[in-house]
C-alpha cells in the first residue's frame, strides 16, 4: 500500500490525507485513557482540534487586545497562536473522507458530526472578527474610487460670507446672476488664484472653485 511507486505518484492532497490521519492515529494512541477509533466520538474530535492550538501559528486576538478586529496589527502583543479556521476546517475535511477510506461507516464519522460542524462555525465567526476578516465576503471588491481633488484653499473673506442671501452685500458685482440660482462673486486672491466662491441659494452652501488669471 505505501510501496515507492505509489508514494511518488499521490496527489499533495492525498499525501496530507495520509499525514493527518497518521497524526490523528498517534494522537489516540497516546490518548490517556486510549482511545480506540471505533469509540471516537465528536467530542474527541473538538479534543483533538483544540490539541493542535498549541502548534498554531495564526494570531487571533483576544477582545481586550487593542488590535482586536486589525487584519495587520502594527505591533506584537500577548494574545495567543491559534490553528487558523481554514486549516482547521480543511483538517477535518481530509480525515471525515480518510475515515471512511479506513474502514469507517459514514454514520457514525466523528468528523461529520453536528458539535465539529458548531465548533468550526463559532472558530471561524470569533477569528473573523478578531481579525478583521469576513470569511462569508470573499468576493472581490471592485478598486475604490479615486478620492476627489482637496478643495482649493479660500481666503478668510470667502469664509466670512454669509449664506443668507437676502442680508448679503454684493459689493459692485452684477446681481443679475442670482436668478439663474447661483451668485458668483471675486473672493479674493490665494497666491497666483483668484478664488471664486459659488453660493447656493437653495442650499446655503459654499461651493469653492479656483479660477487662473
Ligand atoms: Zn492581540
């Protein structure tokens, strides 16, 4: 079964199959009381999964942690190494099918059963949100869009202007702009810029634009 010939021809899947279910093979042999396959049960599966923690290497903060819900934390801190849910949940999938290739009935395959399902969901879900990461959301974002330009700077007069046109002084600018909705007035100068301001009537906004001379 484990001739050369075979060995060279397995899939990385197959072979992974093969190590985890030697792994688990040792981990009952070295269960205390023994374990024997035939009496496994879900709850030694979660035993198991929790076991192999320790040989974890993915970050999943605590919910104190100040980089609780960071994808890339800036800086080290103490929360513990964990199995990530992928791993975990491709762990398990690999010996529910080596099970049954051993001679398991599918019935009664620990690895199915409903507590392994819970506990996987509850891993992913808690290291979602530790991590910043939605597992459900894997779909592709389209880019952002490009963040508008920084408005030009306006001058204190610009600022000063107040909205309520009724009250404002135009100064010697021709009023008759104002029925088209909009007043446009010289605001004063920024640098090589004339800084025009646009006033909305109907919404008592200031609209800055730059105008080159
Ligand atoms: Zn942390």
């Amino acid at each position: 079964m484990s001739s050369g010939a075979t060995e060279g021809r397995l899939s990385r899947y197959e072979s992974q199959k093969r190590r985890d279910w030697n792994t688990f093979g040792q981990y009952l042999k070295n269960h205390r009381p023994p374990l024997a396959l035939s009496r496994c049960s879900g709850a030694h599966v979660l035993e198991f999964l929790r076991y192999l923690d320790q040989f974890g290497k993915t970050k999943v903060h605590t919910p104190g942690c100040l980089f609780f819900g960071h994808p890339c934390p800036p800086g080290p801190c103490p929360c513990p190494l964990r199995q990530a849910w992928g791993s975990l949940d491709a762990l398990v999938g690999r010996l529910r099918a080596a099970f049954e290739e051993n001679g398991g009935h599918p019935a009664t395959n620990p690895f199915g059963a409903r507590a392994v399902r819970l506990y996987l969901r509850e891993v992913r879900d808690s290291q979602a949100k530790a991590r910043g990461i939605t597992y459900e959301k894997k779909k592709r974002k389209p880019p952002p869009p490009l963040p508008p330009p920084p408005p030009p700077a306006v001058s204190p007069a610009t600022s000063m202007l107040h909205p309520d046109l009724n009250s404002m002084s135009l100064g010697n600018v021709d009023c008759q702009s104002y029925q088209y909705g909009h007043v446009i007035m010289p605001a004063g100068q920024a640098g090589e810029e004339v800084v025009m301001a646009i006033v909305d009537p109907c919404h008592g906004a200031f609209l800055p634009l730059s105008v080159f001379n």
